[in-house]
C-alpha cells in the first residue's frame, strides 16, 4: 500500500486484471474503487456537458456493496456509453445513495466484463479500509 490516504494500484493477475484499493472511510474507498476501473479500462471522456445521475444499491455485506456499486458504474459503461468522474456517497447500515456525475465516452481502451467476487474481501484496517478486486476480462 502506497503512503497516501486513499488510493488504488494495479495488481499482476494470472488472467484477469485486478486492483488494490484504499481509503480511510468505505465511501472514499468506493470511490477509489471506481477511479481504479476506469483508469484500468483506459477511459477517456468527451468534453461534452456532464450528466448526473442518482444510484441507490441496497446490500448485505460490504464485499456485496463493492461489487454492485461497481457493477453499476459497469453497466453504465457498457449500455449508456457514460464515465461517472464524481461521486457524492451517502452509506447506511445495508443502504448507498450515490449522486454521481460524468460524462460520455470518448474512448476506451480495455473492456471489462464485470466485477467480480474472486479473493475478494474488503477489510478494516489501522489506517481504514483496504480491498482486493478482481474483474472479468
């Protein structure tokens, strides 16, 4: 783990592309986590006018919550051609509300299939949370 609060770095994977994420609180990690993807997929956005959309996911566990928070950044990706680039996270106890905003795809170099739950765990540490994703390539 780097020095800086919070934070992502690619990972070597056999076959697949993975990352290690970390923060001090599980929102920033989330959002480490989405940076994390698009940086691995290459993303460029448009310059275009930004686009805000509203997320609600509901969850059992916080390596449920990383999962479908992704999966959904993912599907916008893939379906609506958009990059989220901002994120206002509001957690409960089993609920996130996610005002995010981006903006179209220009480009992307890599595409992911999907998030997976391989060797995934999100974990607490002294210095906040830490998590290892693995996605479908």
């Amino acid at each position: 783990m780097e020095n800086s609060p919070a934070g992502f770095r690619e990972v070597e994977h056999a076959a697949d592309w993975a990352l290690q994420v970390w923060a001090p609180q599980l929102d920033s990690l989330l959002e480490q986590a989405a940076r994390g993807m698009l940086t691995l997929a290459g993303i460029q956005v448009s310059n275009a006018s930004a686009i805000e959309c509203e997320i609600e996911i509901t969850f059992l566990d916080r390596e449920q919550l990383l999962v479908k928070f992704l999966s959904e950044l993912l599907y916008f990706i893939e379906q609506e051609n958009l990059a989220f680039t901002e994120y206002q996270l509001s957690l409960d106890r089993d609920r996130l509300k996610a005002r995010v905003r981006g903006y179209p795809i220009r480009s992307i170099d890599k595409a992911i299939k999907a998030v997976t739950y391989h060797n995934l765990e999100v974990r607490q540490t002294e210095r906040g949370y830490e998590a290892y994703i693995v996605f479908d390539v």
